[in-house]
C-alpha cells in the first residue's frame, strides 16, 4: 500500500503507523459526561468501504494525515494534513 | 526397460559429468540437468513415497507443478525438506534422500496402507480418532493420543535442528515494466517495453530464459527457435534499461502494484561465494506488470494413474527434448486433446518407440493426424486409459472404447509400455492475476479458467491469456512455422470405470485424494469448493493443486449435475510457490538491528561495564570488578550512593523540546499536573495519562525559558511520547501555537547523586554557584563544566542529594571525565542500572514496571498529581468507578522474611502451596536493599495500603521459590526525602 504524503510524495505503508479512527470528535475537555467519553475512547464503528482515519508518517516528515481509505480494497481516495482538516 | 539418457540431443553439456547421490547411492549426470532428469537418465523411475497409501511414485512433471517427486537436500548439516526434484538443478557433490518411506525407498511398510483400501478416505482421521465419547482416552484426548503414530506415518519429509547458517538477504526493485514468464510471449513484450525506453525488469523461475521455445519445436523468422531466443536474450541483456532475473518466482501480488519474488540466487551451486546469499528477496515496485506466466498442462483421472512412469505429455517432451533424457523407452500417449500429438512426435524424434496414441474424443484434427502418423504407433480414438499394472513402475495399460462420457464394456486391450504420457488439456497460470484481479471466469472452449478483469496495473500476453501457440505468443509481426493443432480438449476430466471396483483414480497426488475422496465429500454435503479443499484438502498440498485443481473441480460439479462455471474456484492465495523463511527475515534479525550508544559508551565498557540491552540502546548494567558477582557489584555501587556520591550515565532519556507561546497550555493539557505555575529555571515532575485514565509516562520537565520547555520521558517511551504529543497537536488541538522536537541524541546526561554530590559539582563547575540558595530542590542552573557549557538540575531519583548535568553530546565524555576527576576526592563510584533501580526500589518510585498499561494513578499512589483545576488528557475518565474499585491492584512494598531474593513476575499468594491462580498481585521489581540489608521488592497487590503490616507469600513455580513475605509500604528508606532536601 502507497500513502501520498502531501509533503514527502507516495511512500511505503512501512513509513506510516496507523494513528486511528479520524470520525471521532473529542468531547468538551471539561465535560463530564461519561457516555460522550467512552463512546470517544472505545466506541468504533467497524466500516466496510470508505474509512477515514489518521496516519502518522512517523518515517518521514512526521506530520498527521487524514486518510480516506477503502477498507475493502485498501484503494486511497484522498489525503491531507490533519491540521489543516481535524475537527 | 526403464528411462534412459537418449544417444544425443538436449541442451545438456555432455561434456561436463556432475556427481550426485540419491539416497546414498553415487550416481552421475550432466551440466544443465535437474535432478530429476538425472535421476531418469540414471533408471531412476521410484523417486518418493505417498502422503497417505505410502505408494510408490516418480516425476510427474518437469516443472514446479511437480506434485510427487519431492526429495530433501542435505547441505552440511542442514536438510531441506520438500523440494520438486524437478526444481533441483545438479550440482557436482549434491546429496538427496527419499521422503516418507521406512525402512527403505524400495521396501516401504507403510505401504500396508494403501491394502486397507477405502480405509483412509477423505474424514477419516476426523471421523475414527474423535474416540470414545466415555472413558479415559474420550474425544480430543483419544485424538492427541493417536496423533503421534499417525504423524509419523503420514507426511512428508523431516526438517533439520540445525541453525540454517545461510545468509539471505533483501531488495527492492523498481521499475516501469515487470514482465513475469520468459517465454514467446514474456520475451516479445520485455523487447517492445525495452524499445520504448522504459526500464524493464523480466522475472522467470527456471534457470534460462526462453520458457516451452527452449523445448517446443517451432520455426521463428525462418530460424530455429533457438536462434531467436539467443539473438533476443542478447538484445536484451545489451540494454541498460532491461534487468534479467532468472531464478526468480514472483510469488505474491500486493497493493498498488507491489510483486513480492525470491530469487534463488546459489541454491544451483555447491557452496556459496563470499559474501554471496542462497535467496534474495524482491519487493518490485512496477509501473505496469506483464503476466506472461504461460500454461499449466493437466492431467486426465483414471484408475491407476499414479505409477511411476505416468507424466504430463509435455513433461516427457521437454526430458527428451532439454533434457536428453528418453522417460520410457516405449511409450504410449493418452490425451483429450492434440498438444500431446506435438509431445509424441517430440519423444520419437529423441529416440522413443511410441506404441499407442489413446484419444477419448472420435475425430482428431488433420494436424493431429498427420503428427500420429509420424510419431508412428497405433492411433486408438474413442478410447481411454481404463486401468494400469506394474509393481513399482509401469508395466502395461489397459484401454477400452470410450464414448459419450462413458467406457464401452468390452474390447478391452492392453499395451505393454514403460511410460505413459497424459494430457488432459491446459490451464492458464492465473494465480498472479487472481490475487490481483475479480473472480476468474471458465472458458468453455478452452474447459479452463481464464484471467480474470484487473484490479490492479496489469496485462496478459499469450499463454496465460488461453492463447496456447507459439505464433499467438509472438504476435501478427512475426512469421512461425508450427503444427495447427487444436489446443481446445474435449471436456473429459475423469475415466471412471462403471460396475466394478477399480483401481484408486488420484486427483491430488501429493495429498492422496482421491476421485471417489471428491465424491464422498459431496455425499455428506461439503459441496462449495472452500469447503471440498478442507475436508479433502485437495490443493492444499506443496504444490498447491497446480494439477489437481481443475479436475477436481470438475469431477465435483459433475457430482452435483452442475456445470464447472456454476461450481466456481477457491481464490488463489499467495505465495504462489514456497518461499523461504530466510528470505522473508533477511537481516532484518541479528547484526543489522541499529545499536544506540550513549557518548561515554566506550569509557563504560573499557571500565568493565556488564552492558545491557534496554531497547535499541546500550547501557552499564554493573561495573564488575575481578570476582565480583553483580549483586555484589550493584550492592557495592548503590552503597557508594548512600555513602559518598556516585555517577551514572542518563543520556538514554527521552528529551523533547517543548517550544512557543502555547508550550504552558499544551503541558497543562498533556500533564495531570500544572505546568503553567513553573516559574523559569525550575523544573516539575509530571505525569501523563492515556485518554482512558491510566497512567502512561512520567518524567521531568524543565521549564529553560517562558516559552521553552525540556521535557524527559523514560528509556523506553521517549518514542511513544514523541508520537503522543505530535498526535495532539496535529489532530487535537491544531490551534496551540507550539512545537515539539526529540532532542534526546543531542544531549549527554550524567546524574551525580549521593551526599557529597554538592561537593564534586562545587570543585569543577565554573560561572555558577551550585548551594543550596543557588540551587534549591528542582532548581536549573547554568554553567561550564572543563569549559563546556553544561545546564545543571538539581533532582533526584535515588532519594540522595543529586544533579543531573547536561551538556552537548559532543562534549559528553569531557564532563564525565571532569566529573570522575572532580569526585576522585570523595571517592566516587560510577553505578549501573542495577544500582540504579535498587537505589529507587528502595524509594518506592515507579519505573515502566509498575506504570504497565494496566494501572491508574490511583494504583500508584499518585493521586497528588491529579489537578483538579484543570482538564487534561485522562481527566474525564481516571475517575471511573472501575478505576476507583476497593479491589484494584495498587502498588506495595515486599520484604522476604526467609532472606532469600526475589523475582520480577512472581506472584503474592494469602496462603503458601497455593497455586498462582490464586494471586493477589505480582512483584514489579526486586533487588537487596544494602540501606535496609534484607531482599526486597515493590509489588502491585490487591487491595495496596490496607494490606500494609500483613503477611502473605511468594509463589514463583517457574523457579521453584516459595516463602513469607511481608507486605510493608512502598517507600522503604527516607519516606519523608530529608536527604534529597538537604
């Protein structure tokens, strides 16, 4: 699998780590709310085709991308810097 | 008679005599042979043992379809097992055994086997060793207990103990053209992608390019195939932009156009060059791939169609043809379609009688007729193989009329031959494709399936795409003089005598499945093609059902009344053939795992540091000196700590440069604790929380400036905090103007610790003062060390007086030697990781061992740490009421009452002789403690405080230590810190 970094170009799946689900919103920080938080720390929704998640380049320049990725064909559909798309 | 080296002919160098021994007998054949073509220019025709009936079996192929003649080679002290006699190229001093046979090859006792006849259907195993369902040896155990003798009679060959000494090694490749196959068509498309300047890398598993011209009997351009197979290698191997890969099995087709291949690079030679590896793995990055990977011949099923000296038509073609090799000296031919017609005109032409040519279909093609006529023999249509005789080769066959699908009682004749040469049409070598592609789809014409529709950048070119001639390989540019013969077979897969109890018909030869195997799947309902490979395992074997898989996906939709395009086919699974683990690992093990070496490094190990591995770094576990074992060294240096002042190498911690307007923010969110109150030049111990509420890292952090933080995390997870950190910010919290950089190779640390520590800092650092107004409890201060800038903290993990200096790890090992100069007054010793921990054992603080993914803070007794001011990562879940449980594993302190040591993972039994299911807790760390003089430990026990002052037990079975312990607190010297105050 090629992830096109935006920065360093397409590289090597061995060049990312898989830094999780990129649906998910943080709770309020001071919220309290104990179903808002585990529903953050543990709930995943197991999708079958378009998934959108981040991965580190954590071999490369070691920014977080958002990845829109096919869990069915592992086809790549886009990719950003994280900063410039997470919620 | 028996096979035999034909008089002349091959593309063997005669000239060149190759010893070998099979079996221990010393044979000879020549350059350019397999060993399976030498084994029959030796008479060999017996080469292994079955899987299951113990019967015997020879080459069936000449090629890595090869189901039967499986041998291991013995290198030295190293066996292989498994490998296709017909993958084996000679070598002078190459020593093979026969597999699966006792006591001999010849003399086989397993063979009684194969007389309990339908004994050892398909399910057998499953359905008579499932045992008794009362009694000692019920079920399962009836099953393990049987499982010993049956392995032992079943299989294939004996792997050796050694340590395979061989090195391997790894590549990647890339390229805008990878061609797999050399054949016609493989060449053709290498040559056209080379012209249009692209780079071409051109992969083929044998050991010479060309594929079936290097045996096939074609006129290219008005030349012998030959010619042209040379003039196009030449051209090819002139050019820079083309790579040729021979050896080479691409096995596996992966995401965006990524071939996994092994290329075997000295497995043909008797010893490796210096520096040589046996395999080299590719991973090929292409552009574009050309499947050009040719043709499979298959069988046709009939009873007794395992003898040795029964072969694919065009194996025998290629032995006399490549080989010189004459398989049978009298053979007959049967076949459903007219390739095989090419392949007897070829084994007469090397010098063969062939006596029968045996056609299931009425009517055969003018090209096939005017082939028969020249091979010689009888022409027999609308007949088949029906039965075969011969104890451990063929003797005779038996044939009968054969119409419409079934046999014709009567007129049954027999033929005395030596071999059998069988084809039951061609099926494309689609397994590439199908790990890159939708489903396959059965062609009915070809009775085959063909490629399927990519999902991935690839083409096909002839063979492969069910274009079996040469001229269809070429294209329309290029004129070829061949045989028009019919490659369509008739849709005959299976010769299935009626009335009467024949012959076992094989369909898997390697895995001993039978025709009826298939039927009796279909019986007891295991109909879809997934389920009949697991309850048959049809094509699970080695050679994963190159052969087999077709018939026997025919003969099952035949069982079911279905046609084969309703029935489907399993998915063809990497790798394609067997791959070496070797390969795989390459040196991705061993020597080429990166080393950290901290600055002092070589000073350490020149004062006779025990060096430990903790994690990629390298560190001073003792400092042995002549005789002493390493408690008495760690003992001896932690002493030197209390006592006097000792020095230990901290450069491994992670450091991270926290910097920007945001940098307080972002600690405040990222700590349990408030980092934003720390005034400059002063330093804080924090703690981070995973965002479930347990604990995750600890370690200072210094704030150097109002916007410029140094933060230390532990050894071990400076790398997973880096990543912590850079995740917030990037995904989290995008907004905080703040940067973080791993600065930990840019900075050498060395801890001074004990009470006279003040007292070396005092005699060797310049430009500060360093007492206590200067430099109180978690102050920074700033400096020269011998004229090296250094910034020193006063901090301590050892509970003594202590500093942590740094300087720039260039200047490393000149502030430790002016350190150790400064101390010699005052005697100070340098201390390893052993006394580095009994030092903080006896402190109480917690390390990785305790902070384990499993504890809270609260399990930790690090409450006090929790702002509740603040939010911060954890905070909204470290309050759970399954973390805040009476019941929680929570840290403690261990003391042995018998005076024995301790060990790490032990478990803490209420009562002695329990076994440790009935745990409340496990010691985390253990040393002697020379401050208390009694072995001690911190555990992480149930119920924590409250089992203070209770006595309780060690329970290690593992290494056979039992006895009382005392639970006490964790903060086992100096609870109230007076000495690192003072």
């Amino acid at each position: 699998m090629l992830i096109a970094c935006p920065y360093c170009g397409p590289r090597d799946l061995s060049e990312f780590t898989y830094q999780g689900d990129a649906n998910r919103t943080r709770p309020n920080p001071m919220s309290n709310d104990q179903s808002a938080w585990n529903a953050y720390v543990y709930e995943r929704v197991n999708t079958a085709g378009d998934h959108r998640e981040f991965w580190q380049h954590s071999g490369g320049c070691r920014a977080h991308l958002v990845v829109i990725r096919s869990t069915l064909t592992h086809e790549i559909k886009s990719v950003a810097f994280a900063r410039e798309t997470a919620k | 008679m028996s096979p035999r080296r034909a008089h002349n002919g091959g593309r063997i160098d005669r000239s060149t005599t190759l010893r070998f021994t099979f079996d221990g007998t010393a044979m000879t054949g020549h350059a350019g042979d397999t060993l399976a073509s030498a084994l029959l220019a030796n008479g060999i025709s017996l080469i292994g043992r079955s899987f299951k009936y113990h019967r015997p079996r020879g080459v069936f192929s000449a090629g890595i379809d090869e189901p039967n003649a499986l041998v291991t080679v013995i290198k030295g002290n190293l066996r292989e097992p498994n490998v296709p006699a017909t993958q084996i190229e000679l070598y002078d001093g190459l020593t093979v055994e026969s597999q699966n046979r006792f006591p001999s090859l010849a003399f086989d006792i397993g063979a009684a086997n194969g007389l309990a006849g339908n004994l050892f259907a398909a399910g057998f195993y499953y359905k008579t060793f499932m045992g008794p369902v009362a009694g000692p040896l019920k079920g399962t155990r009836f099953w393990m207990f049987c499982e010993h003798f049956i392995r032992r009679a079943a299989g294939l060959g004996r792997a050796g103990h050694e340590p395979d000494t061989d090195r391997y090694e790894k590549m990647y490749g890339f390229c805008d053209v990878l061609v797999v196959g050399s054949g016609p068509a493989g060449l053709t498309a290498a040559r056209d992608a080379a012209a249009d300047g692209k780079k071409v890398f051109l992969a083929e598993q044998e050991p010479e390019l060309g594929g079936t011209l290097r045996w096939k009997s074609a006129a290219i351009d008005g030349r012998p195939a030959d010619d042209w197979v040379a003039s196009t290698l030449a051209e090819l191997a002139a050019l820079p932009n083309v790579t040729l890969l021979p050896r080479t099995t691409v096995w596996g087709y992966y995401d965006d156009n990524a071939l996994g291949a092994l290329e075997r690079v000295c497995d043909h030679k008797a010893h490796a060059a210096i520096g040589e590896p046996r395999h080299r793995h590719w991973t090929i990055r292409a552009k574009d791939v050309v499947l050009a990977t040719g043709a499979f011949e298959r069988p046709i099923v009939f009873p007794g169609n395992d003898r040795p000296g029964i072969m694919l038509a065009s194996a025998a073609a290629r032995y006399a043809t490549e080989y010189g090799v004459l398989p049978g000296e009298r053979i007959a031919i049967f076949a459903n379609n007219d390739s095989a017609y090419e392949a007897a005109l070829s084994l007469k032409d090397a010098g063969a009688e062939i006596a029968v040519i045996i056609d299931v279909r009425a009517g055969v093609s003018v090209a096939a007729r005017e082939l028969a006529r020249e091979a010689g023999g009888e022409l027999l249509l609308g007949y088949a193989v029906t039965n075969t005789s011969g104890a451990r080769r063929l003797r005779e066959i038996e044939v009968q009329p054969f119409a419409d699908g079934k046999i014709r009682e009567g007129g049954t004749r027999a033929f005395v031959v030596d071999c059998l040469a069988v084809s039951g049409g061609w099926s494309p070598a689609i397994h590439l494709a199908s790990q890159a592609g939708h489903a396959p789809q059965w062609d009915e014409a070809l009775q085959a399936f063909l490629p399927p529709a990519p999902t991935q950048r690839w083409t096909g070119a002839g063979a492969f795409t069910g274009a079996f001639s040469t001229a269809a390989a070429l294209g329309d540019d290029i004129a070829v003089n061949e045989p028009e013969i019919e490659y369509d077979p008739a849709p005959v897969f299976e010769i299935r005598p009626s009335g009467r109890k024949s012959a076992k018909a094989f369909v898997d030869l390697q895995h001993d499945v039978t025709a009826s195997d298939i039927r009796l799947a279909h019986r007891e309902g295991f109909r879809s093609v997934e389920h009949l490979k697991r309850y048959t395992t049809l094509g699970m074997a080695t050679d994963q059902g190159k052969s087999s898989n077709v018939p026997g996906l025919a003969i099952m939709a035949a069982a079911r009344g279905l046609p084969i395009s309703q029935v489907g086919t399993t998915r063809f699974r990497p790798p394609f053939s067997g791959v070496s683990l070797g390969a795989l690992a390459a040196d991705r093990h061993g020597h080429f795992k990166p080393e950290r070496l901290t600055p002092m490094h070589d000073w350490h190990v020149a004062r006779g540091a025990k060096m430990y591995a903790a994690g990629l770094w390298h560190r001073p576990m003792i400092y042995g000196t002549g005789g002493e074992t390493v408690e008495q060294a760690y003992v001896r240096e932690a002493r030197a700590v209390r006592e006097t002042v000792g020095i230990v190498d901290v450069s491994t911690l992670g450091k991270i440069a926290v910097q920007g307007p945001d940098a307080a923010e972002f600690l405040d969110r990222v700590y349990t604790n408030m980092f934003s109150t720390l005034p400059v030049n002063k330093a804080r111990y924090g703690l981070m929380l995973r965002e479930e509420g347990i604990a995750f890292d600890d370690g200072t952090t210094w704030r150097l400036g109002e916007h410029d933080f140094l933060m230390t995390t532990t050894t071990a997870n400076a790398g997973k905090v880096m990543q912590h950190l850079e995740y917030y910010l990037d995904c989290v919290w995008p907004e905080l103007r703040v940067h973080v950089t791993s600065v930990t190779d840019q900075w050498a640390g060395a801890a001074v610790a004990g009470p006279n520590a003040r007292h070396v800092l005092e005699s060797c650092v310049d430009g500060t003062r360093v007492d206590n107004d200067a430099l109180p409890f978690m102050g920074i201060v700033r400096g020269e060390i011998g004229g090296a800038p250094v910034t020193i903290c006063r901090l301590s993990f050892s509970g003594e007086l202590a500093y942590e200096v740094y300087c720039g790890a260039g200047h490393g090992q000149h502030v430790w030697d002016a350190l150790m100069a400064a101390g010699r007054t005052f005697e100070i010793v340098p201390y390893g990781l052993e006394a580095l921990g009994t030092l903080r054992i006896e402190k109480g603080h917690v390390t990785g061992a305790e902070i384990d993914g499993r504890t809270s803070p609260r399990d930790l007794y690090l409450d006090w740490m929790l702002s509740k001011k603040k939010p911060y990562v954890g905070s909204a879940m470290v309050d759970r009421e399954g973390l805040l449980a009476a019941d929680r594993i929570r840290l403690v302190g261990i003391v042995a009452l018998d005076d024995r040591p301790l060990n790490g993972g032990a478990h803490i039994v209420e009562r002695l002789g329990e076994e440790p299911r009935g745990s409340i807790g496990h010691i985390t760390a253990f040393c002697f403690s020379p401050a208390l003089g009694k072995y001690i430990a911190l555990a992480i026990v149930k119920g924590g405080k409250a089992r203070h002052g209770q006595r309780a037990y060690v329970s290690d079975p593992v290494r056979n230590r039992f006895g009382p312990v005392e639970i006490v607190s964790h903060h086992f010297f100096d609870p109230e810190g007076s000495r690192m105050h003072g």
